[in-house]
C-alpha cells in the first residue's frame, strides 16, 4: 500500500457510500480506462468475473466451444464452464510463453473442417509479458473470432507502445492480493464498445429491470466493486509506475546475479514490449544445473523463503481431462516443459535488496553444492 489509500477509504467512510456503487467507483473507471487507453471500464469483484462477463457479453452458451491459453491459472478457463461452453486449449510458443499462433492457426484450421468456429479466444499475457498480439489478431480477424485479453497479470506492460490489455474486443484486469495493483480483491472489464460495457454493468448489478419495484428479466450477477475498494484502486493507480520500477529491478537483479549460471534461463521479454515483470520467472535445466526443480523449491522452502513452480497447464487438470489440446508443433509441447523446468521466484515490489540477496545466495549455494556432487 502507497499510504493514500487511507484518504480514499476515509473519503468513502465520510459520505456513506460504502456499497457497490459511488463516486470512486465512477472515478476508477475512468482513470484506468484512461491510463491504458480505451473508451471504457467496468470495475467488478474480481479479474474472473471480468472474463464471465465477456463470455456472456458474446453470447457464449452451452454447446460452444472457446479457445483458451492453456499455460495459465484456472481462472482464465472457469468461466468457459459456468456458461455450459468447452473449452479448447491452446500451447505457448518459446518466445513469450505465451499463446502460440501456430497453434492456434491449427486449431482454427480444425474447427473450420469440423464447422464449428469458437465464440471467442482468450489470449493470457503470463507474469506481465504481452502475447504476440499481432500475430494473434491477424489470424483471429481472418477466422472473425473476437479476442478478450486476459491481462489480469500485466497491468501497465506494453506491447509495441500500446497497453496490453487494450488490444482485444475485451480487456480484463485482475487487482487480487498478490497483483500489482491491489485492492484486496476486485477486477476490470474494459473495451471500445461503451454499449457493451453498459451493458456488463447491468448484468453485473443482479440485470435489475428500469423500474421503480425490482423486476429482472434477465439472469444477473453480483459482481459489482465496492466503493471503498475502488479507492484504493485509485490510489494505487497513482503509483503504478513506481510498482513497476520496482519489480522490473529485482528481474534486474536476478538477472545479473543468476542469468550466467548454468541451467538457467529467464522468461525472455519480446522485442518492442515491455512487461511488467509481475514475477521474476526462469527455468532450470536440471542436467546443466545439478539441481531439480523440486529440489531447489525444497532447499528454499527450508531457508523459509517461497517460491513456485510455474502454472501447471490446464490441458493437464483433472478438471479438464479429456478436453482438446493443441501443441506447438507435433513434437514440442511448450507449455508441458516450461512446467517441468519452471520457477518463480519472490518478486513482490516491497522485496528489498537484503531479502533479494538472501534468495540469490541461496539458489548459488543449492547449484554449486549440486555441481560438486556430480
């Protein structure tokens, strides 16, 4: 927290407005759709319910199918479910771990032979690197498929100037306890189309009929923000900037300290982007490294310092046993390897220098008392 979040939620305190409707909210809108560059927001009670509200927003029922990265969180594919829809999920490419056009492409190939084209895609932009949307947009315009950009990680990341998260029919935005921008819970709908947005807002205020009794013709949802936590989305848009120098400087230090040792690689940043840097994220290659990820993770664990293996890839969950997966290419799962051989490391913007150094002594004592071992 900045400290001027206590001024907002004072303010809110003040005049009463503590439910989910009032002036900060109105305000928070309009700042983040400001700052990132689109002709509206919609704050609602999390990153989730942001993407719910998109899928419903495309009329995606049960029966339709929705293509879906798959190297990400739960979050990004539930949804899909609540509708009744499948999801269909998509690897990541080496450049950016993220959503592989190539796989797409074939995805996309499939569904035409089988005359089923998916009501959407959802692109996720991993631990604050943007996808390669370009690429993404071109084929998904060919096929006319709308794009909602799962940004919920990399709020403030750039891709080729513009803001990730502004690309797609639909943006969504996570501001959850672990974010760079937190409001304890609660999340972002935003798009060019205001009509859609407005109408986001009714779905997400229970879909309450214009009248003066409550009537609903519609099936709604409670998901609207409240005004005190979007005071403190407003104060902590205020400092976002900060909240990225500070992360993309302990990826520096990592970097300089770690990147020269053997096995390990850093999630590499595109070229014409900017990531936020969310987390600090590298692989280990254990026969270089000596060292498994699960025994670094454990060697750490020990020093009581938490880290992560990277998100295991939904085509993997139980949950989604059986569904549909398209690879890369037909010899390389890249989103399968990355889950094998990946880490994240402590990265939260607060993490200072001394507690930084600790972490790094740690993974070079791990690697150099492995190597000596072999």
């Amino acid at each position: 927290m900045s400290g001027n979040e206590l001024t907002y939620i004072q303010n809110a305190f003040d005049t009463n407005w503590i439910a989910p409707l009032g002036p900060h909210v109105d305000a928070f809108e309009k700042e983040l759709a400001s700052h990132v560059g689109v002709n509206d927001a919609a704050a609602v009670s999390s990153g989730t319910a942001a993407i719910h509200l998109a899928l419903r927003l495309l009329d995606v029922k049960a029966g339709d199918t929705v293509f879906c990265s798959s190297l990400t969180f739960v979050a990004s594919a539930n949804p899909i479910v609540y509708l009744g829809a499948t999801p269909v999920f998509i690897d990541s490419e080496p450049d950016s771990w993220n959503m592989s056009p190539q796989a797409l492409e074939y995805a996309l190939f499939d569904a035409v032979k089988e005359g089923k084209l998916p009501k959407a895609v959802i692109v996720v932009n991993l631990y604050g690197q943007s996808a390669k949307m370009d690429e993404i947009l071109e084929i998904c315009h060919t096929f006319h498929i709308p794009v909602i950009e799962d940004a919920a990680e990399s709020l403030g990341s750039t891709y080729k100037g513009r803001a990730s998260g502004s690309f797609g029919k639909f943006g969504i935005y996570s501001f959850n306890g672990n974010k760079i921008l937190s409001t304890s819970g609660g999340g972002m709908l935003v798009s060019n189309d205001v009509e859609a947005l407005n109408r986001a807002r009714f779905l997400a205020t229970q879909a309450r009929d214009y009248a003066a009794h409550y009537q609903h013709s519609q099936m709604g949802y409670n998901y609207r923000m409240s005004n005190v936590l979007a005071g403190i989305g407003r104060a902590q848009l205020e400092v976002l900037e900060e909240r990225i120098l500070a992360r993309r400087a302990v990826f520096e230090r990592y970097y300089q300290e770690l990147a020269d040792l053997p096995g390990i690689r850093f999630m590499p940043e595109l070229a014409n982007t900017r990531s936020n840097r969310w987390l600090t994220v590298l692989t280990l290659e254990e026969k270089e490294a000596g060292i498994s990820v699960e025994a670094l993770l454990d060697v750490l664990a020990e020093e009581n310092i938490e880290a992560r293996p990277v998100w295991k890839p939904l085509h993997l969950q139980p949950l989604f046993e059986g569904g549909r997966y398209y690879a890369h290419n037909e010899n390389e799962s890249v989103s399968e390897q990355l889950f094998k051989t990946g880490l994240c490391l402590p990265s939260g913007s607060s993490l200072t220098e001394d507690e930084q150094s600790r972490v790094i002594g740690c993974i070079k004592k791990s690697l150099k008392a492995k190597s000596f071992s072999i």
